[in-house]
C-alpha cells in the first residue's frame, strides 16, 4: 500500500518541518519580541519600538519580522547566518499613520536603518541583540527582551 502526502516542500519549508516531519530547531536565540532600548550612542531612547522576530516563514521564504515603530506598524522578511552572523532584512513595508514632526523622523531614521542592516550579535544569555547596519561606519541599534 502506497502512502500520498498533499503537503509540498515549500508548505514544510515554511512551516519549518523536514520531509520526515520532524521540526528544525535553529540554535538562534533572537525569534522573540524586542524592545529597541538604544543606538550606537547608547543614550536611552524616549521612544517605545517594538521589533518580533519570528520563527515562521513567509510566502516568500524569508522569517518573519514585525513591529510598532513611533507611529507606525511595519513587517518585512529577513534572513540570516549564525555562522558569519549576517542578517538582511528584505522589503519593509509601513503603514501610513500621520504623526508628530519628531516621532515621523525618528520612525524615518529607524526604517533606514533596518533597511541597511547587514550583521547581529546576541548576548550568550539571549536577552540582548544588536543589529549592526553595512555602512562605511556601521550603525548599531540595541534591543533587549520586550516584557
């Protein structure tokens, strides 16, 4: 007796499950909710921005990465390499809520930033990560644990 299975690789692949049905554990310790605590000044930020990183793959093949900026919700995919710790995040969108002068050039500097990040580090303890943007003189954006 033949036994079919309806599920295709990319259904697998996205839902993260091998061909034998066992699920794919990664040993990356960053698909949680992020709270962005500072920038490469490492002055405290007055802003509330929430970046999850998750497990899940999109339509696309990239895991998913959503948030709340100041103003605005944004979602884009990402992909990453734990052995050289690269990380690019690929095709942000935003929404389109109006907000104050301030808080739409702080939410402007974020997106940009997220836009050109090309590497990660987390703390052994997995409660703090840092994306580090592929300019010339590379940007840090500081995350710790959302509570």
């Amino acid at each position: 007796m033949a036994m079919f299975s309806c599920k295709s690789d990319k259904v697998l692949e996205s839902l993260n499950i091998d061909k034998d049905g066992t699920t794919k554990i990664t040993n990356a310790g960053f698909f949680k909710k992020w709270k962005l605590i500072s920038y490469e000044n490492r002055k405290a930020l007055s802003y509330n921005v929430i970046m999850e990183l998750k497990p899940e793959k999109n339509e696309r093949g990239f895991y998913i990465l959503n948030g709340k900026s100041t103003i605005n919700f944004y979602y884009a995919g990402f992909d990453f390499q734990e052995e050289s710790k690269s990380f690019i995040i690929n095709d942000i969108s935003v929404t389109e809520i109006a907000g104050g002068k301030a808080e739409q050039e702080f939410e402007t500097d974020f997106l940009n930033r997220l836009a050109k990040v090309g590497k990660y580090e987390i703390s052994n303890d997995n409660k703090s990560f840092t994306l580090i943007t592929s300019d010339t003189t590379p940007k840090k954006l500081y995350f710790t644990i959302a509570e």
